[in-house]
C-alpha cells in the first residue's frame, strides 16, 4: 500500500467516525462521545487533508457543519448558513487567531486596540427564530447549517422567546441566531422529579434542551424549564441594525429578547485572555453551563471584510475551557470503604487530564449505578469532572468493549477487615459489618465510643482520638483502655496534667451501664432510646447477643430492620472478639433479671403500635397497660401490626396504617380494649 493509500484509508476512517457521532449528536441526540473527543477527530481530520489537499472530498465533514435532520419534522432552509466556530484551546492558538485577523484586516502592529466582543459560550442546542414585523412566525433548529428542522410550536413555548417583539423600529424580517438551554437548578429540578416518578433522566442540560425541542408534542417542551439567549443576527430585510455586534446585541434586548448578561468588549488577545479568565472563575456559580468563550470581531464591517471559510467564520473563534468529560480506559474496579462503612465501587483508570486536573479515578457511586452503567474493566469510558466535584463515570463506549469483559460485582467480605458486607433490601448502599474493628471505620467509631451519652470519657476529644488513630496507637476500643499516662502526654496539644485528666476519665468509665455500653458499640439504627429498652427488656448482655431477631422483635421500638442490624452486628466475630477484648480489660456493668414476657392474657398475639400525643396516660404507662395483657408494643407499622393507637398530632405512622388497612384506635377505644 502507497504512503497516499494508507492516508487515503486513514482519512475515509476518520470521516466515517465523525459521520457517525455527527448522526448520534443531532439526528438522534444520543452523543456516544464527549464534545473533546469529537473535536480530536476533527482536528485530526482537518490536518491530513490540509497535508494532503488532493484527497479532499465535498463530502467531507470539514466542508459540512451537522448532520441531515430527522424526517418527523419539517424542513427550514436557512437564508444565511448557520455556520459553527473554530476552535481555540491554548493562549497561542487565540494569538494565532487574532494574528490572522490582524493580517487581513491589514492592521499594523500588534492590533491590540482591536474590539472583540466576548460572551460565555452556552453549553445548549443552536436556533434560529425568524419575525415578520415583530410577530414570531418560524423557529428551527441549526440542523446541517444550512437545512434545520421547524421547530416552532416547541419555541412558543418557551417563556424567553417572545410572541411578539416589544418597541419600535425592528426591520419588517428580522431572523436571530441563539442558545436554547436548560439552567443548573432546573435540569437538577427535573431529573429529581423523573427519577421519583422512575422516568428516565437527562445526561446533561446539553441533552436536557435538544431533546425537549425535538419533541413532537409542545405540552412536554412546555413543561420542561428551559431558557433563551440570543447571540447573533442572521438576515434582516426592511431595515437597519447598528455597526457593531455588542450595539446589535443591546438593540435585541431592547426589543424583548434576552441576551447573556455576561458579555463584553474588550480589546486585543489580552483583553480576551482576561475575559477567559474572569468567566471561568466565575463558572461553577453560573446558572447555566458553559464550556468556552466565544470572541467575536466587534465591528461589523470588519467582520464582512474577513468574511468566511468553508465552515465558519474568519471573525469569531471559541475558546474552550479544559475539558471537563473525556475518554479513558477502566484499569480496575475497587471498593473503598467509607468513614460509616459505606462500600463504595472505585473505577481505577489510565490517567487522563479532564477538568484542568489529571484524574486517574472515579467514583461508581454504588453497586447498583456501576450495573445499570455496566462498567467493567478494560472498558472505554466517558469521564467528567465539573469544578471540584469528584470525578465521575459518565457512560461506556459498549462498541470498543473487549470481548470476554466481565460483569463487577459487590464483594461479600470487607476489603480492608474481612468483614461480611451487608445491604439492605430497600437501600443503595453495602456496608462492612465490623464497625468496631475496621479501620476504615475506626476514628468515627472511636469517637462514639468515648462520647457523653455513651461511655463519657471526658478530655478524650476528636482531635485526640484521630492522633491516636493516625499513629495506629489504638486500633479498637479495648486499645484505649491500655493507654497510659506518658504516651498521651506526649501528643499535640497536650501536657502532664491534661494526661492524667484524660487517663482518670479512662479508668471511671470502666463502670459504665448496660445502656450505656449498647449505644457506644455503635450498632446502626441503635440510639439511646433503643439501647434502653433493650437493657430493660433483657437486662443482660448476653441475653441480647443470643437473642433472635424474633425475640428482639418483642422489645418495645423494636422494629424488623432494627432487629436485623442488632442480629448482624452481633453475628460479625470481629465485633464479638472487641467486646471480648473490652470486657477482659475491666468494662463492666450490673445486669438484672429479664423482663417477663407475657405468654397469656386477652390481648396475647396482637401487635401494637403507638403514635401521637395521649392524654390520660403517657405512651409507656400504655406499653406496659398492653404488655400486662399479653400484647406486643413495635416502633414501626407494617401488615403485621394488629392495631395502631394515636392520639393528638399522629404523624406518619397513622397514614400508613390507614394505607395498609391497619386497624386503629383512638385513646377512648385503648381503653375499652384494656377493659374487657
């Protein structure tokens, strides 16, 4: 194969794939890729044809600006080109830019008094709106940049686009150009309400505004937030506009149509490098997404004498910001285990720069969006990161996925202690079960531990305790027990006397209660309350260690997702050997006799549940009532409950049980039940 062949090949290639996304980002707006990889394509496209200009064809997309429209709507063909922009993505390349400017424009010097009006480069979908003396007749998409798609009755919708121009003076044909987009609080706004109605969600606002305006019913655009902001003119008849571009901008606003508030005019590359600049620190507070700045020749004359290329003009340019989604491969998946025990899935990635920043991982966020992603490893991947938000995985590029990729699935030990990982049935996230011996977990479990309303070992602070953790001094809350007087005096922020505080708060919290020492062990769902009254049930620890979740069931508060997370804290032998380790070194409490379960009585084998405000009798004087009759007081409603009680401002527990047909009774009726 010739050296032309083989560029020949490499050029039909490169034409193809940007005839593919071009399909995937205007005719369906579905993008396979992100906007960096497509203008990688693109350059590389635009360089071996500038090399090899015989192997030029008219139906390269250098000589194109989109893709041909959908069929579903009509056609608009536009009178002056919707043309796209140059690219600009260094200091040099925009020097470059207006060098040329210059040089055409035959300007001496370094021109750095020439007007450029700058303005935010909107991360939305191009249209065009055409009035016919101050009344909207037509509004179509860019489309292929020369043929769009009528769009009109969804742009009526929108509360940006006036019915009707405001003022006086408008030429009798007046077509502009600008940015359909949905705003940050919007877009959130909507995806949080698809996602709760389990409807499917929008990628980006990018995607967010294409697709509302390609829908065929104007009722779903309409009840979709989104905005407008007009950048340019296209054609005007029967009348005049001013000479320079940011005077025209001013003069569409005054005639009711909205323009970006944040654009300039500022003079020369310097003047356009602090614009880039000033916007981007400014960035993450818009409310609506940007990726560049677009410059502009200000004069309009100016921009009539440098006039065109093929595909874009030779007076405007946009600068784009460093990329915030890009393509990389997926080394590895890991789990990472959080502070609370949170098991998280952590794609491992070749490091790619995204964001101004090189990123090598991203987060899954939870087993259940890394499969519904599919992520597996040796996959292409879309990154993006925004600001300082963590990075994250957007998608996978399914057709360059290797074959014999394997599904990732969740772990079923801990990978930083070998405890079993748990999920509740109703939850997105796994936890690692050894809360007291995973150090992952370790300085937030210490610092329960050792907190006020649990074993109250004052002097013993947060700052203390990540110090010890730190030096990996103490490891479980046993290891504190063994601390002494010297050790502790020698950390930051300490001396003698604050040591010998802290080592005398140690040895009295040895005689802790039963309640006490329930709460600080940290079991989830296990506050004071609940820690209460299972010592009062029980009255011995080991009572509660054995205990079925049955029999937990029957302590007071005591619901089914309460009773399994006691069972499975109970059930992990690293938990068991701490407590071990913290009864051996002199942790104690008094027990008591467990208290009588009724096996009898007229109410034995009903459940209760009490909610609301009674007024003669509190709700415990009512538990014990109920239990001396043999019935069962739980915390939460469910099908098995038998009876909910409520008194004066029920909440939720009453609706539910009216939802489950649950039936309720009020105090006057509790009282008659009791009686019988």
């Amino acid at each position: 194969m010739t050296a032309s062949a083989a560029k020949k090949k490499e050029l039909d290639s490169l034409k193809e794939q940007i005839r593919h996304h071009n399909y995937q980002y205007h005719v369906l707006d579905d993008p396979e890729i992100p906007d960096v990889e497509y203008d990688r394509l693109m350059r590389q496209l635009q360089a071996l044809e500038q090399e090899y200009p015989e192997l030029v064809t008219d139906d390269s997309p250098t000589q194109r600006v989109g893709d041909v429209p959908i069929s579903a709507f009509g056609t608009v063909q536009h009178q002056v080109p919707m043309l796209s922009l140059d690219n600009a993505f260094s200091p040099d390349e925009l020097r470059e830019f207006h060098r040329r400017v210059t040089q055409r424009l035959e300007i001496e010097g370094e021109g750095d008094w020439l007007a450029y009006a700058a303005e935010p480069k909107l991360d939305g979908a191009a249209v065009s709106l055409l009035y016919e003396d101050g009344t909207l007749r037509r509004g179509a998409t860019r489309g292929d940049g020369t043929t769009g798609e009528d769009i009109t009755h969804n742009v009526r919708t929108i509360d940006a686009v006036p019915l009707r121009l405001i003022g006086q003076g408008y030429p009798s044909i007046l077509e502009v150009r600008g940015e359909v987009f949905m705003p940050k609080a919007g877009f959130e706004a909507y995806n949080q309400k698809a996602r709760a109605a389990g409807e499917k969600t929008f990628v980006n606002p990018r995607n967010a505004a294409a697709g509302s305006l390609r829908q065929l019913d104007p009722k779903l655009t309409a009840a979709r937030p989104l905005d407008m902001y007009v950048y340019s003119v296209g054609h005007i008849d029967g009348g005049n506009l001013p000479s320079t571009h940011s005077e025209v901008l001013e003069q569409l606003q005054e005639w009711g149509l909205k323009t970006c508030p944040e654009r300039r005019v500022v003079e020369g590359v310097e003047g356009c490098l602090w614009f880039y600049e000033w916007i981007g620190a400014k960035r993450d507070a818009l409310p609506y997404e940007i990726d560049g700045v677009v410059y502009k020749v200000n004069d309009l004359q100016q921009q009539r004498e440098l006039g065109f290329v093929s595909r874009a003009p030779r007076w405007a340019i946009a600068h784009k910001f460093p990329a915030q989604e890009e393509l990389t491969t997926v080394e590895g998946v890991e789990f990472q285990v959080g502070r609370t025990g949170a098991v998280t899935p952590v794609a491992r990635l070749k490091p790619v720069f995204v964001g101004g920043v090189t990123v090598s991982n991203a987060t899954l966020h939870n087993i259940d969006e890394l499969h519904r992603k599919d992520v597996r490893v040796g996959d292409t991947v879309s990154i993006r990161r925004a600001g300082d938000v963590i990075p994250e995985v957007v998608g996978v590029i399914v057709s360059r996925r290797r074959k014999g990729a394997r599904r990732v699935n969740l772990p079923k030990n801990c990978p930083v202690c070998g405890s079993t990982v748990t999920r509740e049935a109703d939850e997105a996230v796994a936890r690692c079960s050894g809360g007291l011996y995973c150090s992952a977990q370790r300085a937030e479990a210490l610092k329960h531990f050792v907190s006020r309303k649990a074993m109250d070992i004052e002097g013993l602070g947060a700052k203390l305790i990540e110090q010890l953790v730190a030096n990996d001094r103490v490891k479980t809350p046993a290891d504190i027990f063994g601390l002494t007087r010297d050790e502790l005096a020698e950390l930051e922020r300490m001396g003698a006397k604050s040591a010998e505080n802290v080592i005398r708060s140690i040895e009295a919290s040895r005689s802790t209660t039963l309640e006490r020492f329930l709460y600080a062990l940290g079991i989830r769902e296990v506050g004071e309350a609940t820690a209460t009254a299972l010592a009062s049930h029980f009255g011995k620890f080991q009572l509660i260690v054995n205990a079925s979740e049955t029999e937990l069931l029957d302590v007071p508060d005591v619901g089914p997702v309460v009773a399994s997370r006691i069972r499975a804290f109970f059930d992990e032998p690293h938990n068991r050997l701490v407590i071990d380790a913290l009864q051996k070194s002199g942790v104690h409490w008094s027990e008591t006799e467990p208290e009588k379960i009724q096996t009898t009585g007229p109410l034995y084998g009903k459940t209760f549940v009490l909610t609301g405000t009674l007024s003669g009798m509190t709700r415990d004087e009512a538990r014990q009532k109920i239990q001396a009759r043999g019935g069962k007081v739980t915390g939460s409603v469910s099908k098995k409950t038998n009876y909910v009680v409520y008194g004066e401002k029920a909440g939720s527990k009453l609706k539910k049980a009216r939802d489950l047909h649950v039936d309720t009774l009020d105090e006057k009726q509790l009282v008659e039940l009791l009686e019988n």
